[in-house]
C-alpha cells in the first residue's frame, strides 16, 4: 500500500465539519478575511495538501460576503481522492504531487497565499518551506497549520513502561512501530522549531497563533478512530511489504495494549509567514499578538 493509496482512504472518512480541522479551519479564515478583505485584485492562493478543500471554500464564500478579492485557487494534493474532493467544493486548477516538488509544477512567485496545513506528517518540514517560500508572490503570504509534539509525554511515558522494556516481543514490536512512525514525521517538538526552520528558508514569522486541546480515549477504538480514520497518524499503516489489512489488524491490536482512559494535549500551531523582509513595526505587533486561544 502506497502513501498515494493510504491518503485514498482516508478521504472516504475525513471529517473537516467538527473538532480540529474545524478549529483550526474557523481560526485561519478569520485571519485571512482580515488580511484581504480591502484587495480588489484576484487573490492567487496555492494549497498544498488540499484534502477536501473545506477552507478553500470557506475562504471563497467569506471573501465574496465581504466584497474581498475574487479567487484563483489550485489545489495540490498527492492523493487523487482528495483532489476530487477539493474539485466538488470549489472551482480549483487540480494538481497532482507531492508538496516537496510543488515548485516544479506551480508558478515560481506565483501566489498571494500559500496554504500548507496539517501536511508535516508526510513532508520533510525544510523541504516543504523552501518549496512554500519559492511560490509567494511579492507580498505574498505563507499559512502554516500543525500539530506539535508538545502534548506527547503521554503516549511516549506508556511506550516506555509498557512496550519498550517489556519481556513481551509483542509489546516491543510496538515500541519499534511507534518510534519508526515519529522518525518519518516532521511534526515539530515545538513551535519554536517551526519558525526556525522557516528562518532558515528565508522565510519570517508575521503572526502566531496557538490552540490547545486536551484529547481522551476511552477504548482503543476511540484511539484507533482518531488515529486512521480521521488521519493523524495514517502513517503507521505505511510499513513496506505489509498489507493494508495486516498493517490494520496489527494498528487495532497494538492500540488494545494501551491503557485507558488515555489522556493528552494536541497543541496545534497557526503561523503566517512573509518572504519579504519584515519591518521592525510589524515585528512588534505581532509580538503583541495573543498567542493562546483555547478551543
Ligand atoms: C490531514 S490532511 C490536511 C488537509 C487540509 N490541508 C486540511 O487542513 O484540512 C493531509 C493532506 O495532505 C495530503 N498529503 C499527504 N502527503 C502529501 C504529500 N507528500 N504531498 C502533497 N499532499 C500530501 C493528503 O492526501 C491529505 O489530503
């Protein structure tokens, strides 16, 4: 089973209507209305990582009610069912790639916004930036949406005690699995280590914003539900040679050797960023800016 075919699935299932995709959809269309609700020009917008482009029309709708710019939007995704997806929502120029190579298929300082959101999972995070950085337009700016692995300690003190040291194969399988699935990750530890990593694509920080989420699993199919069929480690699936359903069995049997209730924060990061020199004055607003919103 290819990436191309997990990301397949999880369109059949994925749910942009409640919990954090919504959360973080609410917050960023609130601050992208702000920013662009005086432009008269068509406001050119890349997503990389479309999925099924609820922002994008959500963006389209609240733009046209506040007489804001008309759109030109492309939609890239690696994964066809996605794109379809997107296409059904909102009038889109389809792309199929993965987002490390969008530059060799998208117009170089092409874009006004470029929306890379909750893709880090599956693209190495300084290959997505630099690519991100090579689209925007003069002016242009750069929305990054993420998951952090601040909340982890959880999940990694329960593979600790329970998988890694145990005289069990099985339960160390587990730990094996588990720490294969964070090393193909490029979620950040923090925040901190995003705008890092943009700072070293050329790339500066205008606004940050922070939400939190404290996350209970009461069984393992809680975990198993939020884990594949909403998308946010579909990754563990993805072990070469092993069949889609064996890689589910064993997902569903690993989970069941977790204890619960299991309790963790999702911390989720929204950053803006410019590839234009930033002046002092908007630094210190920014700075300003409140940086905690809870859900
Ligand atoms: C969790 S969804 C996020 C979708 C959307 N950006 C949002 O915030 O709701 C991740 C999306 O990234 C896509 N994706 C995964 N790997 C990718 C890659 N290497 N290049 C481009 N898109 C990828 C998936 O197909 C999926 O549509």
């Amino acid at each position: 089973m290819t990436r191309t075919d997990l990301h397949d699935r999880v369109a059949r299932t994925y749910n942009s209507e409640t919990g954090l995709i919504a959360a973080k959809n609410r917050m960023v269309l609130d601050r992208q209305r702000q920013r662009w609700a005086g432009r008269s020009d068509p406001l050119r917008v890349a997503d990389l990582g479309v999925g099924d482009g609820a922002l994008l029309e959500a963006l389209r709708e609240a733009l046209s009610l506040a007489d804001g710019p008309p759109l030109v939007l492309t939609g890239l995704d690696i994964s066809p069912a996605m794109l379809s997806l997107a296409a059904q929502r909102v009038p889109l120029m389809p792309v199929l790639s993965c987002a490390s190579r969008a530059a060799e298929h998208l117009p170089v300082r092409g874009f006004d916004l470029v929306l890379a959101h909750f893709i880090l999972a599956y693209v190495r995070r300084r290959a997505l930036l630099r690519q991100a950085a090579r689209l925007l337009a003069p002016g242009g700016v750069l929305s990054v949406a993420t998951s952090t692995n601040e909340g982890a300690e959880p999940l990694l003190e329960q593979i600790d005690s329970l998988f890694r040291h145990s005289r069990n194969p099985v339960r160390r399988a587990v730990a094996r699995a588990a720490d294969h699935a964070f090393a193909r990750s490029s979620v950040p530890a923090t925040g901190a280590d995003l705008v890092e990593d943009a700072a070293a694509c050329g790339l500066h920080l205008l606004r940050r914003d922070r939400m939190r989420q404290i996350i209970v699993f009461n069984t393992a199919e809680e975990a198993y539900r939020f884990a594949i069929e909403d998308g946010w480690c579909v990754n563990v699936l993805a072990v070469p040679g092993l069949p889609l359903a064996m890689a589910q069995v064993l997902t569903r049997a690993g989970l069941r050797l977790f204890r619960y209730p299991f309790t963790f924060t999702q911390v989720i990061e929204m950053m803006e960023f410019s590839a234009d020199p930033v002046s002092a004055d908007v630094l210190s607003v920014t700075a300003r800016m409140p940086v905690a919103v809870p859900v």
